[in-house]
C-alpha cells in the first residue's frame, strides 16, 4: 500500500509501507533524517528500510539509444535492490543506496553509439576526491547500530565504510550477464579494490543484457572490457582483469581477497573453486578454526526466470558440495524416442546432432559435406547416443570424422537444417536456428531482470559481510519468478553441513608434530595410526606430496623436513588403495 505523504515527509516523493518493509525513494539531492522515520505510519515491526536517490527523470534526455540505455544502467541496481527487499523471505537488512554523480551525470549526458565510455564520462575534477565524499549516504547504515546488527559491530572502535573502502578486496569470477551486474553493484556499494576472472569474449548475443558492453566490444576479453567501463564511470573504483582459467591460480593467490563472489555458468567451476576456498582454511593450536582464512563464498546462478544466492563460510556452514546431492539433474531425452518417434524439436536437434554428425567424413560448409549411410539396425547411433533409455551425453559430439564446433556458424547451420528436415517427416514444427543454439549449447535463456536481482542479494551479502551491520544470509536464497501459476515467490533455507562431504568433513587433527621430521617419517606415522595401504598425500593446492603409484617421481620429497612443505594449521588430504579419504590438519609444536 501506498502511504499519503505529510509534511514531514514532503522531500520523499513516495512512500511505501508493505508488511515488515519500509520503502522511501527520493532525490539525489534529499538526505535521509531519522527524525522523519517517527511520523511514518507502518503495520507491525519494520525489519527493513530501503531509502533510495535518484536523479529527478525530467532532468534526464534520452536524444539517443544509449542514452536511454544508461538510465537502466543508472536504475537498474536501484530497482532490483527495492524489488529484492519487498520480497517474501528476503534477507532483512537496512539498506540506504544513494547512486553517486557519476552514474546520475552519465544518465544526463547521452553517449553516442561507439563512443569511448571513458571520453563521455565526468571527469575526475568534477567528482569529489574521496569515495568517502561519494558516500556520505552509507554513514547512517554504518556509523550507528541499530536493531539488525552484529554482535561485533562497533562503529566507534572501526570505521565500517573505510574497511569497506581501504581494507576489503573482492574477487568476482565471471563476468557474463551475472558478473557484469555484479561488478556494478559493487562499485556502487562503495568496494574499491575488485578483481575479475572471465576467459570469454564478447559476443554480439550478449549485447541485449551484459549492459558494460557495446558492439565495438565484440571479440574483446569481457573482463577487460567491464573492468575498463567500470573504471571509467566510478573514479576511485579499481578493477583488475585476469583472462585465464580459475585453475590457473594458485591457492595463495586466492588467498589474498577478502570475499569471493562467483558468477559462474557450470557446475564444475563453482566445486573448484569452492574446494580451494574450503583448502585455504587453517587452524589454531588448540584445534578452532582460525577464521581469518576462511573467505566467504559468495555464490550467484540465474536461470531463466528463476534464481538463487548462497553464502558459503568454508568449514563454518555448509559447503557448495554439501548441496550438490540437491541439484536437479540435466534434462535428457530416451535415445528410442530420438530414434524412432521423435515429437518435440528439440529431440529433431539432438537427432541430427548425436546420430548424424558422427557420420559425417568431410565437411567444408552445410552444403559441402560427405556423410557414411547410418546402419539399419542403428548400432551407430545407438554407440553414438549412448544405449538404449539414456538421456544425452556431451561427450558424443565430434566421435566421428569431423569435429563439432559449436561456435562455428556452418556447423550450426548444417544441424539447423538437417533438424528441420527430420520435423518435416514427422509434421513437427519449431525448429529454429535459436532453438539449435540453445539446444547444442545447452543454453538457458538469460533473463535481465532476474540477474538484476540476484546480483543486488549477492552484493547486499558482501556488504553485510563487510560493515557487520546485519545478519548475513543463512545461507540460501532463493527466487522463482514468471510461473502463470504461483507468480513470484521466495525463500530462504538452510542447508546444513553434510558430515560425509568429500571437501569440507570434518578433518583429523594431529597436534604437537616436530617439524623436524622428514616427510617419510611422517607419512609411517599417518600409515600405521589410521592403518592404510599405500597412502597418497596431497598439498591444498592440488599438488602432491607423495604418490605412492609414482614413489621414484617423488622420492626426493621423502628427505625433506616436513616444516619445508607444510605450514602449521594447513591440510594435507591422504588416499590409499583401498579408498580411504582422510583429511588430516597438521599442528606443529610451539
């Protein structure tokens, strides 16, 4: 509902009061004042208030496409942030964004198309100096308590917001539609020092939603071209890109953020990456968790209309693997139905794509192409789609002579047509070269507004975790938009830890070790206390101490001291032969 507005709230151009939440928005230029918060009319205990600037709309001309484009970008994290906390289950919190001149001057000053989002920016003279000055409207969020915060949080012994500002390096792996809005959020938030890891390049399809890139991107890494945007529009905001894999880093590099926010597309990256985070963790001598090694996981995933945010303290709260049992399997499809009575175009896709290509011998485009005739009793197809009642394997591309390459336009043409050709023998109708794409690639539509959302959570998190001025979340969120049936809902759950987690169970402890032991004597000491068989050792960042199977390789590791490859409070994990997985935490003699 909508609350008439008196006099002492004549500055707030709207007021919205819904059951527990507080909704204020107002112009830039306006600053919150508590006393006003005493004339407010609510309906029972308010657990969050959100105070949000803007620049007035008339004030802003939209004379050309981008133009308009930048007032989402000026709006977008803004809106999502008031959406998010008017939601069932959302995660209370006390949340006053003002979004600071440089994003409300770019909204004013049209960009041309091709221009240098650098050149058309403010320029650093007619911004304050400080971020500090850009962010006086967070000093009443951080430099007072109030009835959300911490036990810890105590704004006289620490300035929040120069933690935040000085003291705080955050590390966003991805930035695709989730990590761009991500990297955002974070520079409007007031985090300063970000780093990014994304491999990919900008393609002309991200160009409807990935709103830190323009068409003369295309081909550019994506991290250096959001980390250059960034930059060029929140002076102060330092953004570093990295181009390479995840796995490329060691575990000490990644020991150096403060928080980790990841906005990945796959499985096998977020367990990676959470597996290294969980392996950077140390104790103390009497056996506790030494927490200023244990990097909260920040974790973001969108797919179509619904998504999730997830807080990951390793060996604290539950680990991304403890949830992993959780996930809902890859739809697949029955290879009888592919084969023989096909009736979606989709299965016309997966037939072209998992039993014609591997026949193909030759190929130089879709109209150029030699292919061998597929068996009747369809032993081909069968080995190629993988038996009988199996769903879709991702490995049976590219078993024949050619190659798929599923960023080649020629090999997505030739399915394409060769997947209409098999619906119109059926009557089926759908297919599309989109659907092909999606299809092949296993792409799921990505929808702006909900990574707008999840990004704002995920961020809100980081802030949260930061200033202490609230409750992080515990520890899942999640959001499921766009049903026709039950509309909008969310939640929020607690995953408890899985005491059988392969990556974060609870580990053996072997205090008062001399340091001064060779590895060999150590590793006859793990052998005989927990009675393995030929026991393998491995460092937390992957690399082996010994190997049992390759003992020659390392044996010169065996005469080492033990102090010279492993710290005190690190984990060395054991395998042997007979399939034992022991975590042990190795604490030397003070």
């Amino acid at each position: 509902m909508t609350t008439t507005i008196d006099a002492a709230l004549a500055p707030y151009s709207k007021v919205s009061v819904v059951p527990h939440h507080l909704i204020l928005s107002a112009p830039s230029a306006i600053r919150l004042n508590p006393d006003n918060l005493q004339s407010i009319p609510t309906h029972g205990p308010v657990s969050t208030i959100i105070v949000a600037s803007f620049s007035p709309v008339d004030s802003v001309t939209h004379s050309s496409p981008d133009a308009a484009a930048n007032r989402l970008l000026h709006c977008s994290f803004l809106s999502a942030t008031l959406f998010l906390s008017t939601l069932p289950a959302a995660p209370s919190s006390l949340i006053h964004h003002h979004l600071f001149s440089s994003f409300s001057a770019m909204s004013a000053a049209p960009v041309s198309s091709g221009s240098n989002p650098a050149a058309s920016s403010p320029s650093a003279s007619s911004l304050p100096t400080t971020c500090k000055d850009e962010w006086a409207s967070l000093r009443p969020l951080v430099s007072r308590r109030g009835p959300f915060s911490t036990i810890d949080f105590d704004p006289t012994q620490e300035d929040p917001l120069e933690v935040m500002q000085e003291s705080t390096r955050v590390l966003v792996v991805g930035a695709g539609g989730l990590g761009s809005e991500i990297l955002k959020d974070l520079a409007l938030s007031g985090f300063q020092d970000i780093h990014v890891i994304d491999m990919d390049s900008v393609d002309v399809s991200n160009l409807n939603r990935q709103f830190l890139f323009r068409l003369k991107d295309v081909d550019k890494p994506k991290s250096e071209v959001a980390a250059k945007f960034i930059m060029s529009r929140c002076p102060g905001v330092r953004v570093t890109a990295h181009t390479k894999a995840i796995q490329e880093f060691s575990a000490r590099w990644y020991a150096q953020f403060d928080i980790v926010i990841a906005g990945l597309d796959n499985v096998e990256a977020r367990r990676w990456l959470n597996a290294t985070l969980v392996g950077l963790v140390k104790y103390e001598a009497d056996g506790s968790i030494d927490e200023s090694t244990a990097i909260p996981l920040i974790d973001g995933g969108t797919e179509g209309f619904a998504g999730q945010a997830r807080v990951f303290r390793p060996r604290i709260t539950s680990c991304f693997e403890c949830s992993l049992a959780s996930m809902p399997p890859q739809t697949g499809f029955a290879v009888c139905t592919i084969r023989n009575v096909p009736r979606l175009p989709e299965h016309c896709i997966i037939y072209a794509l998992k039993i014609e290509w591997p026949l193909l011998t030759s190929f130089t485009n879709c109209n150029e192409y030699t292919m061998t005739e597929r068996k009747t009793n369809d032993s081909a197809s069968s080995s190629a789609a993988g038996g009988e009642g199996e769903g879709e394997d991702d490995d049976m591309e590219g078993s024949g002579s050619v190659k798929l390459d599923k960023d080649n336009v020629e090999h997505m043409s030739w399915l394409y047509h060769r997947a209409e050709h098999r619906a119109k023998q059926f009557g089926i109708q759908g297919v599309t070269y989109n659907l092909t794409m999606q299809v092949v690639k296993n792409i799921i539509p990505a929808i702006a507004s909900t990574n707008a959302l999840i990004s704002a959570a995920c961020v809100n998190e980081a802030l949260k975790i930061r200033s202490g001025t609230a409750p992080t979340l515990n520890n899942y969120f999640m959001y499921i938009g766009g049903s026709h049936t039950s509309g909008i809902n969310t939640e929020t759950i607690e995953y408890n830890r899985n005491p059988k987690c392969a990556v974060c169970q609870e580990p053996v402890f072997m205090r008062d070790v001399n340091p001064m032991m060779t590895v060999q004597e150590f590793i006859k000491k793990v052998e005989s206390a927990h009675d393995l068989s030929q026991p393998s050792f491995t460092l937390p960042n992957g690399s082996f101490l010994y190997l049992s199977t390759l003992s020659s390789k390392y044996a010169a590791n065996l005469e080492k001291m033990l102090g010279e490859v492993v710290e005190s409070g690190q984990e060395v994990i054991v395998h042997d032969k007979a399939g034992h997985n022991i975590k042990i935490i190795v604490l030397f003699k003070m």
